[in-house]
C-alpha cells in the first residue's frame, strides 16, 4: 500500500497521528513483536502459558498500541505521542499484569472478587471503551453504555424485558474475570484466529499483490461493457477474500479502478458506490469472511471447513449480482469498456507475479482438503509467501548465490530438529535466572511440513524467476525485502487493533446478555410478534412459512438497524448472540440462522450515515460520501433476498443431502432471481422496462423465495418471455433505424 493510501486509511480510521523518530520506533517494535508472537503461536503453540493468558495479552498490547496510535480526538495532527496517552498505555499494561496473575487467585476462583479485583476490572471496562471509542467511534460505545445501563436498571423494565440481576459487583466479575465477557467467545476468535489471518493478508498485500488481482481483473473484464466497474468487482472480491478490512480493500482497490471507471463514463458516486459494495461483500466470502468466519465456528460449533463450503456458493452469487447490477448501469448509459491495447498481457502479469497466487492455493489447500487446524493452515500459507517473495526475485538477479542461501537454509531447517532440545533446556534455564514461568520444555518444536515447504517453495520461486528470465519479463515492481516484511508485520497489527477492541467490547454486550437473560427475552418476543401477525393474515395468504417469513424480516430489519453504527465483526457478534437463536427456535438450521444474520450485518455495513468504505472511496471518486454510500448499499441490493432463498432451501449452502441436478436447479434459480432482482432495481434489462414489465420481473424475483418447482418454473418463463420481447423488439428497432439512415 502507497504512503498515500495509508494515510488516507489512518485518517479515515480515525487516527492523523503521524508519529517521528523515537516514538515510530517504539510503535514499530511493538507492532512487530505483536505480529511474530501471533505467528509463533499459530505455528508452534502457546509457549508455557495459558490460552486465557494469551487472550489478556492479546487485548493489553492491541490497548496498549491504540492509545499510541490513535488520539483522544481528530484534527490534532500530533507527532508524539502526548503524556497523558503514555500514562494510559502503562495503566492498560498494568491492568493486564494484574488480571494475568489473579486468574487462579482464591477471590476470583470462589467468585468473591476483593476491592482492588473489582476496581481493576473496573478500569479495563473503562479502557476498553476509550479504545473502542478512538479506534472504532462512538456507536459501539453507545450501544455498549445502552446495554450496561439495562444490566443495571433492569428491575424497572416492563414485561419481557424486567430482571433483578443487576449488581455491581457481579457485572464486573461477570465481565472481567469470567470468559463470558470481555474474554469470551469474540477476543478468542480474535486471538486464536483472526489476527493470523490478518497478518496474512497484510504480507500479501505488502508484496504487491493488489496490484496484481487489479490487473488480472481488468485483463479479464476490462474490454467488456463497463469493463473498469467489472474488473473492480473482481478485484476487490480478490482482495476482499483475504483481507479483514473492508475499509483497505476499498482504499487499495479504489485508487487505481475508481479514477478508470469515471474515465469511460461512471457518474463520480456510482464509482465509489461500485467500490463499496465490492469491498464490503469481500466479508461474506471465504476463506477469511471479515473474521466473522473464526466466531462462527466458536458460536456454532461447526468446523470452519464446513463454514466456508456454505458460505461459497452465496459469496459468489452475491458478486454475480453486483456484476449485473454494473452491466444493467453500463447498459443503460453506453458506457463501453478499456481499449485491449491499454490492458496488461495476462501471461505476462502470471509469469511475473502470479506465484502470489500460490499461499492462496495452499491456505486453501491446508485448510479443505487436509483440514489442518486454522492456524496452522495460516502459518504453513504465510511461510509459502514469504519464501517465494523473498527468493523469486533474488534468483532472478543472481541464481547461483541464492541457490546457495536457499541451500543453506534448507540445510538449517534439517538441524533445527536435532538443535531443538538444548535450545529450549536453555530458554527453560531463563525461567529461573529471570524469576518467570513462561518457557516450557517445548517452546520451540518442529513440524516435518516446515522441511517440505521449504522445498516446494523454493523450487517453484526458482521455475518463476527462470521463466521471468527466459521470456525476458521484468521483476515484480516490489522489491520484497526485510522492509517489507516489517512493514506487513506492522501493518497487520495496526488492521487488527478495530477488530481486538470491537471483540472486547461485544463481550462486554454478549456478558450483558448472557447474565440478564436478555436472549431467551428477545427469542420469546420475536416468535410471539410473528405469531399475532400471522394469526391476523387472511387464511388463504397463510403458508406453513408464513411465521418463518415475518421472523426473517423483523430480523432484517434488526440487522439493519444495530449494523448502522458498528463494524461487521461487532453487528455480527451482537446478532450472533441476541437474533440467530430467534431463528433456531423456529427450526432454521444453526448454520442458515448465523450466515442470514452476517449477510445482513454485511450488508449494514454500507448504510449511511456512519460507512467509512463509502468515505474511503467518495474521497478518491470527489463525490459525497453519503451519495457514495446509497450507491454502495443499492448495488449489493441486487442480492438483497438471497439470504432468504438459502434460508427457506439451504441446498446452496451444500449441508443438505441432494441429488446433483437439484444442487444444479438450485443454483441456477437463485442467480436467475438475482438477475432479475438486479434487472428491477435498475429499471433495465435489454432495455428500459415498462411499468407492468418491471413489477412481472419483481414478482418472478419474490416467486424463487418459495423453492417451488412449480413457481421456479413460472418465474423462469416470466423472466424468459420479458427477456425474448424485449431483445426481438429492441432488435426490430435497431434495423428500422439502420434502415432510415
């Protein structure tokens, strides 16, 4: 990523503290060592501690970088990092020292928390707060205060909503010191699993991978109707797909592609809107899935292979929708695509960067089909990239020299095995000279897999940097280096500081939650509303759906309206914990409940006002930010009903037992639907509909809600026959215009 865009990206992200010299070095330091303890652990295990441990460590040093980062407000442009941000930054670090060692003190283990427990748990719930407000804005914060203030005054709620379990001292045990709370289901996913993702995505970012998923995109759709807004939408599903930052994505992407499509003729705000919706949506696909993936799996119990099998076939219908949705614009104003003579030859661009594809190959590799542990699947990923993008260009510049370093680290890697046991009889001896309990008898330990990646990857940066030399194609345009490195390391932990603080403060809303009852409250009130609207239904409206159906849109609705405020990841722990058991209860698969709620959440993340993508992008398109974001949220409309379609026929989520040609008929209906979902919200199909035109294909679109080979059937003749008029007349017109001329 340019200097620009990071700066562009910090600003947006609420932080125009540009820190010099000393203070640079201490926040590089940190945000390395964060990173490489990350990578060490998902590799090699925890080293002698705890995984509550962990979780505590995990939150202190994402605390302790926030108050170095991000300042108490915008505009002030500090170069330093100010006193009193110090101060905070060593309370955070003591408040965690503390909890670390009173995890198996008697007054926590007996729950008789002592004064001091309670006032420093206390002060975490404080400083996760600030940290929430600073790096992910006041929302968050205000529906966390909103959620504390109902604990508390619950004994004067009405009805459903009454409870007596409001004491003080139990909400901070509760939430502190309990894995219910702050240190509950979020931060662990967090912890365990998302951080190491995002320090994937950011190496890969930092090799210039970008750049390449761009240029293949437009390689593939450039010459196309529209092309630039097409291959912007693959593009950032790309990059989507590996990063955690929607907000990145559409920095990253939307630099080069928004400055192309306002070129051929996109209007500044549907530029930036396309980019929106193409970033935002790059969450809902896998293998990463914006971290919400890694909370699914500690919410539902479902492996994450599983996860992201179901979530694969929507994730790609739902950037289906969105390329129609750019056709039908393109359409519409006759905007053509690029000259070929403009785009990047594709064998080139894979000769010279396509081994980024590799680790993307592998992680996927590790992670379906020999179903490796999650993180293991990272670091195995992360050690592939690393390789080639170190080696491929170095063996191109002086193959025989680095024939040599690869050797010899290919010769390190087969004494490490031996060299293991007396480095960590050594580092067990540091517990003692130091006073610590930290190193174990197996800090250090070896995987086999390490030796044969090391040779697979080398082997194929070396194919790649003789096919480079053979066919005369010059070097990847980043040079990737130990800056490089560092500088993915750092920004990885930098991406991930929203994601910590939003987790902690969901624990804070889960333990609320958990303790007041809140979710069986809500559960009730949803299924008897649904009920009474049903009762008031005429007969004959009345399915065996017809409850389902008004639960799923009050869900709508609530997903909508929590997501307006909050990050993906936060919208999704809060409907994960108070909506999706609504649905459960009515008999919807766990699964479909949780990816119905996300896809939602997802989808809130483009509604004005708070949408920081559509800032993001509504700066480099110079449109309004609010007009950028109606564009973003109307062009992933187009796939607005197909959480219901996979709710009420789960087939194209691959979790029911089907024959193939239903899978097939499935599939095909849904994206038919979506077209013709798509076709109305643009008012266009072949051409500009009628009126009547446009409400037949809306009603085919609502038709393939219902899974019925009966309506599938009538939708698709509906759609077809508007479709065949529309093109034999449009094509009639055309002739008798080519003959007047």
């Amino acid at each position: 990523m340019e200097d620009s865009q990071k700066k562009m990206l910090q600003e947006l992200e609420g932080s125009d503290r540009e820190l010099r010299g000393f203070w640079a070095i201490i926040v590089l330091a940190i945000s390395v060592f964060l990173s490489a303890f990350h990578l060490y652990v998902a590799g090699f295990g925890l080293p002698g501690i705890g995984s509550k441990t962990f979780l505590i460590f995990h939150l202190t040093i994402g605390i302790v970088l926030v108050f170095c980062i991000f300042p108490i407000k915008k505009g002030l442009k500090q170069s330093s990092i100010p006193w009193y941000d110090v101060v905070l930054a060593l309370i955070s670090l003591g408040v965690g020292t503390y909890i670390i060692q009173k995890q198996t003190a008697t007054s926590i283990m007996s729950g008789r928390p002592t004064d001091l427990d309670l006032f420093v748990g206390l002060l975490l719930i404080i400083i996760v707060l600030e940290a929430t407000r600073r790096v992910v804005g006041k929302p968050l914060v205000i529906i966390a205060l909103v959620f504390i203030a109902y604990f508390f005054l619950g004994e004067y709620m009405p009805g459903q909503f009454h409870h007596t379990r409001g004491d003080f001292e139990r909400f901070v045990y509760e939430i502190t010191y309990r894995n219910n709370g702050i240190f509950g289901t979020p931060i662990y996913a967090s912890a365990q699993f998302v951080f190491i993702f995002i320090l994937f995505g950011a190496i890969l970012e930092s090799t210039g991978a970008g750049q390449m998923f761009i240029n293949l995109a437009l390689r593939m759709f450039g010459r196309f109707k529209g092309g630039p807004a097409k291959a912007s939408v693959v593009a950032s599903g790309l990059m989507g797909s590996i990063s955690g930052s929607s907000t990145a994505n559409a920095v990253t992407t939307g630099t080069f592609t928004i400055p192309l499509m306002k070129r051929v003729g996109f209007k500044p705000h549907v530029a930036g809107g396309v980019e929106v919706a193409a970033s935002s949506s790059g969450q809902f696909l896998p293998p990463i899935m914006g971290a919400a993936a890694f909370i699914m799996v500690e919410f539902t119990g479902i492996p994450y292979y599983q996860i992201i099998q179901s979530a694969i076939i929507p994730a790609v219908l739902a950037y289906v929708g969105i390329l129609f949705m750019v056709h039908f614009e393109a359409s519409k104003h006759g905007i053509t695509g690029m000259d070929r003579s403009e785009l990047v030859s594709g064998r080139k661009l894979l000769i010279q960067q396509g081994y980024l594809l590799i680790p993307i190959i592998a992680l996927l590799y590790y992670l379906v089909y020999v179903r490796v542990s999650v993180n293991n699947s990272a670091f195995f990923s992360i050690i592939v990239l690393l390789v080639l993008a170190i080696f491929v260009q170095r063996f191109k510049d002086n193959m025989g020299r680095t024939a040599i370093i690869g050797a010899a680290v290919i010769v390190a890697a087969l004494l490490l095995q031996f060299l293991i046991a007396p480095i960590n009889q050594g580092l067990r001896s540091l517990n003692d000279i130091l006073n610590i309990n930290f190193f174990g008898a197996e800090t250090i330990r070896w995987k086999p897999e390490m030796l044969v990646l090391l040779l697979i990857s080398i082997g194929i940066a070396l194919i790649f940097a003789f096919s480079q030399k053979k066919m005369k194609i010059e070097s990847p345009p980043v040079h990737f280096g130990w800056k490089q490195t560092l500088a993915g390391f750092e920004t990885a932990a930098r991406n991930a500081l929203s994601i910590i603080v939003a987790c902690a403060t969901a624990g804070i809303l889960i333990g609320v939650i958990t303790t007041s009852g809140l979710s069986t409250k809500f559960t009730r009130i949803v299924i008897g509303f649904s009920e009474t609207l049903t009762n008031a239904m005429p007969n004959f409206l009345v399915t065996d759906n017809t409850q389902l159906y008004f639960a799923l849109i009050l869900t709508v609705f609530a997903c909508l309206l929590l997501g307006l405020g909050l990050p993906t990841t936060a919208t999704y722990v809060v409907l994960a914990a108070i909506v999706a058991p609504v649905l459960t209860d009515m008999g919807v698969h766990v699964l479909v409940a949780h990816l119905f709620v996300l896809y939602y959440g997802v989808l809130a993340d483009d509604t004005p006002p708070i949408n920081l993508p559509a800032y993001a992008t509504a700066g480099i398109a110079k449109a309004g930010p609010v007009r950028t974001g109606i564009q973003g949220f109307k062009y992933d409309s187009a796939a607005l009903l197909l959480p219901f379609v996979f709710t009420l026929n789960p087939t194209i989520l691959m979790i029911t037992d089907v024959s193939w040609y239903e899978m097939v008929w499935a599939i095909f209906t849904a994206t038919v639907g979506m077209i013709a979902f798509a076709s109305f919200i643009q008012n266009w199909l072949v051409r500009q509909y009628h009126w009547y035109e446009r409400l037949l294909v809306l009603v085919a679109a609502l038709m393939f809600i219902q899974h019925n080979w009966i309506t599938d059937i009538i939708a698709v003749l509906i759609i077809a026959v508007i479709f065949l008029l529309q093109f034999f007349l449009s094509k009639k017109n055309a002739d008798k215009k080519q003959m007047a001329q």
